[in-house]
C-alpha cells in the first residue's frame, strides 16, 4: 500500500488486514467479546496428590503446625503439619510441598506432637497437607 494510501487509511479511522494479509480502509478491528464461561481454577486436591502450595500464613499453632489461606484452598485454608519451621508468623508468604491426607488425630498427633489440649476437633476428616518440605519468603 503505498504511503499516502495508509496515512488515508489511519486518518478515516483504521485499518485492518484482510485474510490474504492486505490492509484494508474498513475501520478498527472490533474487540473480542469476553467469554462468559468463568477461568477455571485449579482443580480439587485428592487424598494422596502430591502438590506445592504458595500461600499466606494466617494462623501458627506451634511450630510444626500452621494455617495456610489462598484463593485456591478451602474456604477456612489448609492445615499443615510438618516442620520444624521457625519464623513464621501471621502473613508470612510460604512455599508448602507434601502430600494431601485427610485429618485424623488419632493417626496424627504422636509423629507430629500435636498438643492434647490443642483444639483440632474443627480439622477432624477435613483435608491437610503433610509437608516435606516449607520454606518461608519472610
């Protein structure tokens, strides 16, 4: 196209390019329309997946125990059992790799010490992530 052609072409309001890849005068290009179907999110964790979590801190229980929340988790976040981890605190940014099991104390609170006075009953069948590794971003 030649250069007096496309300074016309830009100045009655665009161009757009033909199939054949030829400029043409017709206007601007129209927006796609957003697609009504929601994004997917990240599909939910079975008992046995193995996954790596990012997400924040929002309660430390001891130092072998914590709560994770993030978009993707359950709606009251994650319990996690692992560690020693030292540092945490409220809002910490974590980087969280296990496996997901489901919460039962019995089986659970001698390898992980868990308290006996320690109120786990809101966590009782509910999914968990044992952690192998946790590293904190703080």
């Amino acid at each position: 196209m030649p250069l007096t052609a496309s300074i016309l072409c830009l100045a009655a309001g665009g161009c757009t390019t033909a199939d054949d890849g030829r400029t043409t005068g017709t206007g601007p290009a129209r927006p796609q329309a957003a697609s009504a179907t929601p994004l997917p999110s990240l599909p939910p964790h079975r008992v046995g997946d193995q996954v790596t979590i990012t997400a924040a801190v929002t309660a430390v229980l001891t130092t072998q125990l914590f709560v994770i929340e993030d978009a993707d988790l359950p709606e009251r976040g994650l319990l996690v059992l692992g560690g020693p981890v030292s540092g945490l605190h409220d809002r910490s940014l974590v980087t969280v790799q296990g496996t997901i099991q489901r919460f039962e104390l019995e089986r659970l609170a001698e390898p992980y010490q868990l308290p006996a006075d320690g109120d786990f009953a809101r966590f009782e069948g509910r999914k968990v992530l044992l952690a192998e590794s946790v590293r904190s971003w703080a």
